[in-house]
C-alpha cells in the first residue's frame, strides 16, 4: 500500500555521488527540520525523465527554492555512479541533488514501485513528486500510468 499524505516519510539511506565518490545520505537527515521537494522518475537518462522531469525542475529551482523550499531531491533507482554521471550531462549543478535509491529501499517503503521488466528496467519507481516538511509528507502526486502532468516541476510550484 502506498504511503499518503499526512504520513512520515520513510526511513532510507540514499546513495549520492560525491567529489570522494558514494556517500550514504539517510532520510530521517534529509528531511529533518527541512522542506523538500522530492520528485522520483522510472530511470536516470530515460526519454521522459531527461527531457522534460528533472529539466523541468532544473529550470524552475529558482522558484521553487524562493517558495521556502531548502532542498530538491531528484530519486531514481539508480546506483549513485549514474545518478552522478546524469546530473552531470542535465547541468543540475547546485539546483537539484540526484540522489540513488539503487536496492528500491525508499520506493519500497513508499510503496511505489513499478515493474519495468517489460522494458528491460527490473522494479523501478512510479513517478511522483512530494513536499515534505519536517519529515511529515504534507503533498504527495502520483502519476497515472504514463501520464507526466501531476508531477512536473511547474504542479509542485503551484501547489507551493
């Protein structure tokens, strides 16, 4: 069953590319006394995800950190190495951290997988973004099949 809004987030360690290499990030820090977006895609350097999600919320950090949000958080069942080598190529810079949910930990405990074996991709993430203020989920959009609507970067700064 997939968490709800009104929940505490899960508590994970993330994985985040780093200029020493891997380096484990736990959620219960990530969003302790903080908000953050955090918006989850099927695949690091997948059609949709890199031409239109993370994009969208590279261009739009600016507004949205302007909103009082402290951090945006790109999640993708993805080692860090790709994660790392995919900030790189979409210029996230400082803007949006890309963070690697490579076991599914965090999108098994959200509750959000997705079999992609169809595709060739094993269990992923469903797409979806979230706000989280001090660890309590306060807005949580999840797509709908393979819509891409609910969870662009221009629906969370709205609902900012």
């Amino acid at each position: 069953m997939a968490i709800n809004t009104g929940d505490k987030a899960p508590q994970a360690t993330l994985m985040e590319m780093t200029a020493e290499g891997p380096a484990p990030v736990n959620t219960d820090e990530l969003f302790a006394g903080k908000k953050v977006v955090l918006f989850a895609v099927p695949g690091a350097f997948t059609p949709l995800c890199s031409g239109q999600h993370l994009p969208g919320f590279i261009n739009h950090a600016e507004q949205i950190l302007a909103k009082g949000v402290d951090t945006i958080v790109c999640l993708s069942v993805n080692d860090a190495f790709v994660m790392g080598a995919w900030a790189e190529a979409q210029g996230a810079g400082d803007k949006v951290r890309l963070l690697g949910d490579g076991n599914g930990e965090f999108t098994a405990a959200m509750g959000l997988e997705m079999d992609g074996s169809g595709f060739g991709l094993g269990t992923r993430s469903q797409r979806y973004a979230m706000i989280v203020n001090d660890g309590t989920i306060t807005h949580l959009n999840v797509e709908e099949g393979r819509n891409f609507e609910a969870s662009k970067a221009e629906t969370i700064l709205a609902a900012l």
